[in-house]
C-alpha cells in the first residue's frame, strides 16, 4: 500500500476548501446577506461563479434581473430584498401618550429630527394621562387612528400602566411592542428599567452634597427619594452613599412612631461613639419626612433637617447605562415588529435582552432582594 504524502494531503484539504467556499457564496444565505446591503440600488452579486444584475424600479419599487439561478432561490432572494426595503421604516411619534393617540397628535419623526436628543432629559414626545383611553370606546378609537394614520406597528415606552393600554390595543388588531420606561424600577418581567440609573445617580450627586453640609453642622439629614410604591432609588441611593438609615415601602408597616424611635435610638448610638452626622433615605412611599424631621430633633436635640429631592430625579442628562440600553431595547423593539410579533414586551434577564408576552409579564411579581437590604443595613450601622 502506497503511503500517501504530507503534500498530496494538504493539496486534498485545500480542494475541499475551495469547493466549499464557491458552494458558499453561491447558497442562498450568502446571496441574501449580499443584497441586504445593496437594497434601492442596481447592483451585481455572484450566482455560480457568474454574474447577475439586479435593477431597482424607484417607481414601482420592483427589482428585475436574469436569474441564473433556481426558482426557490430567486424567491428567497426577493423576498429579503422587500424586507430591506420595508426596513426604511417611516417612524412617527404620537405627542403625550394614549392622550395624544386620541387627539391624533402624530408627527413624522426623521433622523435629522431625532439628532443630537441622546443626552438629552425627559422626553421629546412629552407626557400625559389619560383617562378616556381606560375605556373601551377609547381603546377602539385609538386603534381606528393607528389604522388611519398608517401605523402597523407601535412601540409603547412605559410602566405597567403603558403596557395595560399596549395590550388593550394588540388585542385590536395593532402590533404592538411595550418597552419599560420608568425610573421606579418596579417592573417585574425585566430587571432594568430606562430611566433608573440616571434617576439614581442624579439623587446620588444630590445626597452627597448634603452630607457635606449634614457633616460641617453636624444634622442628621433625611432625605425623601421617589418611589411611592417600590424602594428601589432609597435602597440604591442608600448603599451608595453609606446612609445610616434607609426606609422603603416595602418594609415599612405604616406605624411611623415605631420608624421613628428606631431613627433615634441609631442617631444617639452613632453619636456616643463620635459620629458627627446622620443619613436618613427615605422613599416616597414612606413620606412624612418633615414631621418625622421635627419630632426626631425634639426627641434628641440634634438639628434635624428634611430635604425632598422631588422631581429633580426625571431630568437630567442619562447615564451611559440609560443610553446604551434604551439603544438595545428601542432596537430590539423594531426587530419584534419587523417580525411581525406583536403584544411582546422587551427586558432584561441574566446578562441578555429578551422578550415575552405582555400578560405574562404583567402577571409576574417582584420583591426587594432581602440580602441586598441587609447588606444595606449593615453598612448603615
């Protein structure tokens, strides 16, 4: 038996290449990325190692070519080319929510129109309630508005709330995806929420500022943060900035005397050890900071001052974090719809963007991480 040498061997790997490679870019797959770069242009693209030329009609949005090619291939072929094409998307944007939805405040929304608003604060498209929009009549109007307007597919950014009207409106026959919006981070089917960490940051710069001044007159400071019904701004803005005490709706009972004697017997314990200064963070949900303020500085005669961020904590130039996820999600959202799903909502799981059912998500719940609460108290002490 002749052996077969190392030469002849390479020769016969390097064969296999080739022809692997010519069968590549001459599948289907291949001609298809091809042609998703070129879509609303003539252009050329290789079909079995020979050339096919492709034109596009401005007029009729057609494309026209000799096919060298198999039928199912030409299809495929086409098929992606009208998805390209449908890709430039004409995006409008409906001013103050499902408000702005009844009262057909639509406007057509350009890149040039949407350039430069990345660093910006709140939102372009303003905000509103809406109270008729909770009806029936309401809904069913909203979707005959979409229909009238040419709108196929709309992206909802908001809380629960949002994705209540979102759902309402998929139902009616208009794809719809949610996307959480909300500074709160109480959104149970997602564990990031736009807004959050520049609503956290920018009461985190606020507290700061306060405890050098609670250190120089040597107060004790309580501060109230947003969150009427989740603390998750007070717990954040607590651990970041070492806060002696933390009050969130989560754990609060509703007896405020009790929250009260627990302030100050911490407050003289600090102080009989040296510590100067005390931090209260307390969430909205919690409240009463000014009376809590007085009767602590009557119980134990250190000045005792409340300050409430208020909604100081919705403006602001976002975070890197906000920006680069609103990106993901917004992204994400107009792939769903491209693919024509709809009553989805768009989060973030382990590590990774994800999607689900808008019902499923509203019917999942969420708790305060008890390890993270304790954690927090124990740096507080």
């Amino acid at each position: 038996m002749k052996k077969i040498s190392i030469r002849r061997i390479f020769s016969l790997i390097l064969i296999v290449f080739v022809i692997g490679g010519v069968l590549y870019i001459n599948s289907p797959r291949y001609i298809i990325k091809r042609t998703v770069m070129w879509y609303e242009r003539d252009f050329t693209i290789p079909v079995f190692c020979k050339k096919v030329r492709f034109e596009y009609d401005r007029k009729t949005g057609n494309y026209t070519g000799k096919f060298k090619i198999s039928e199912h291939q030409s299809e495929k072929i086409i098929e992606k080319l009208d998805y390209c094409k449908e890709r430039g998307l004409k995006v409008k944007g409906i001013r103050k929510g499902y408000n702005g939805l009844l009262n057909e405040d639509i406007i057509d929304l350009t890149p040039t129109e949407t350039a430069d608003t990345i660093f910006r604060g709140g939102t372009i498209l303003f905000t509103a309630r809406c109270e008729e929009f909770k009806t029936e009549e309401g809904q069913k109007r909203g979707a005959e508005i979409c229909k009238a307007h040419g709108i196929d597919g709309l992206v909802v950014i908001g809380g629960d709330g949002s994705f209540q009207g979102a759902k309402k409106l998929a139902a009616l026959g208009i794809n719809t995806i949610a996307v959480p919006g909300t500074i709160d981070l109480d959104i149970a089917c997602t564990e990031y929420t736009i807004g959050f960490d520049t609503a956290v940051n920018t009461a985190m710069e606020a507290i700061d500022k306060i405890r050098d001044t609670s250190t120089s007159h040597e107060r004790c400071s309580i501060v109230e943060v947003m969150g009427r019904g989740a603390g998750y701004i007070a717990l954040w803005c607590g651990m970041a900035t070492g806060a002696e005490d933390i009050l969130i709706p989560e754990s609060f009972d509703g007896n405020l005397p009790k929250v009260e004697q627990q302030i100050i017997e911490h407050l003289l314990r600090n102080r009989a050890k040296g510590k100067t200064h005390h931090m209260v963070i307390n969430a909205e949900g919690v409240g009463h900071s000014y009376s809590m303020a007085k009767r602590i500085e009557s119980a134990t005669g250190i000045e005792t001052r409340a300050t409430i961020l208020g909604h100081m904590q919705r403006g602001g130039s976002p975070t890197a974090k906000d920006r680069v996820y609103a990106s993901m999600m917004g992204a994400y959202a107009v792939d769903l719809l491209c693919a024509g799903k709809t009553n989805r909502v768009v989060g973030y799981q382990n590590g990774r963007f994800m999607d689900m059912d808008i019902d499923e998500g509203l019917a999942m719940t969420k708790d305060i991480d008890e390890y993270q609460l304790q954690i927090a108290h124990l740096l507080g002490k």
